[in-house]
C-alpha cells in the first residue's frame, strides 16, 4: 500500500474514533476483510473480552515493535500452541521456516524465527 493510500485508509479509520462497533461493521459490510483474517481473529483466544489495558494504551519504540505486540493477537501460531504439546509445536514451528525458506518468504521465516526465540521454544540438543 502506497503512502497516500495508507494516509487515507488512517483517514477512514480516524472517522471512526471511538466507535470501534461502528468501525468493524462497515469493515465486514464492505468486505474489507478476507475470511482467513477473519478466522484467524475469530479463533485467537488472545482476543477474549478482557483485553488488558496496558494492550489499549500500549507505546512503542519502533514499528517492528508494534508489528511484533498487534501480530500476537492474529497470529496462527499462538492459537496452535494451545493445541499441541512443546516438542510438536517445535516441530511444526521447524517446518513453518522450512517451508518459508524454500518458498524464499524470508520475512515469514524470520518472524516465525523470532517468535520462537521469544518463547524459547528450541530443539533440544542431544
């Protein structure tokens, strides 16, 4: 998305302060959502109805930081995590850089990359 288009997509949103019902109706009215976000969200239980407060007024030092805190709460990942023990969750984490590399989605491998070294999730060495 093109600078002036983000501008103006921030614009639309501005219009809605303070009414995020209002917001997410026009969004789904309009199809401006696909269904895989929409599932991803749907299915995220970091999203429950008791948000934390410091989620709502949270700063950050740089735009990777924000990206990093909001993906948490879409991220396909965490809602595997629920589902699976520590060892599988290793290995499907293993398979999702793999098969980000070999698809050259570095940026996905190396999200994929981070979000396991924030959780500490590592194979163990023999």
């Amino acid at each position: 998305m093109s600078k002036p288009d983000q501008s103006n997509l921030i614009n639309l949103f501005k219009l809605f302060k303070n009414r995020p019902n209002h917001l997410a109706r026009f969004l789904l009215d309009n199809d401006a959502l696909n269904d895989k976000f929409l599932n991803r969200v749907k299915n995220n239980i970091n999203l429950s109805d008791d948000i934390q407060e410091s989620d709502l007024n949270k700063s950050f030092d740089s735009i990777e930081d924000m990206k990093d805190h909001f993906s948490l709460f879409i991220n396909d990942v965490e809602i595997s995590k629920k589902k699976k023990t520590r060892e599988e969750l290793i290995e499907e984490l293993t398979l999702k850089i793999k098969d980000a590399v070999d698809n050259e989605d570095y940026e996905e491998a190396a999200r994929v990359r981070d979000y396991m070294v924030r959780n500490n999730l590592k194979k163990n060495k023999i």
